[in-house]
C-alpha cells in the first residue's frame, strides 16, 4: 500500500506527518528507500504480513530539511525512530550519484543544501 503524507506541523521536538489512510497497526521497518522517478523518499512500514509505503513528495522535503532533528510521529501516534539516520544515509549516497538521475541529485542538493 502506498500512503502519502499530506500534511507536516511542526510540534516542540516533533515532526507531526499526517495521511489520510489509518496506520494504525504499522510499525517502522527501520528503512528507506527513494522513488527517483517521483521525486519521492520512501519510508518502509511493516504490518505484520506485509510492507506500505509512506511516501513523502518533494513537496515536504524543506520541512524535513529545517527540521531534521526532531522525532518524525505520523498520524499522532507512530513514531519513526529510524528515518533520521535512514535520510541522512540515503542523502549521503545521493550526493553527486548519477545512478539517481541528474534533475533528482540536483533536487536533492538543493533541498538539502548538501552543495
């Protein structure tokens, strides 16, 4: 299942995401992943029987970027405890890594402000 964050707020020491379909019952799978084609940062969750994707658009990268050291809660309730270190590896790939493709590198530095 694919299930994309919609809404960010900021909270104190808290990235609060928001999505319209319940992720209740998931938990963090502990990785992430990037969908180059769609500009995309793929989180994994885990239910138990199979894996969702919580798919955060370029759109919220700035708000993960300014706020990139507070604890990330989706829908008030499921903290993901390992998409700090999770971005911060894939960012270090990404830098300069054309296998992503040109225009999703230069996104990305951008974004981030890796150059």
């Amino acid at each position: 299942m694919r299930i994309y964050v919609n809404e960010i707020k900021i909270k104190d020491d808290r990235i609060l995401c928001y999505t319209e379909q319940s992720t209740e019952g998931f938990t963090d799978a502990g990785q992430m992943i990037v969908d180059s084609d769609n500009y995309a940062f793929v989180h994994l969750l885990d239910d138990g029987s199979a894996f969702s994707y919580l798919i955060f658009v370029q759109e919220t990268w700035s708000m993960l970027h300014e706020h990139r050291d507070k604890k990330v809660i989706i829908n008030d309730t499921l903290e993901l405890p390992s998409f700090k270190n999770e971005l911060e590896y894939l960012l270090d790939n990404i830098v300069g890594n054309s296998n992503y493709g040109k225009s999703f590198v230069e996104a990305v530095e951008q974004t981030f402000e890796l150059v």
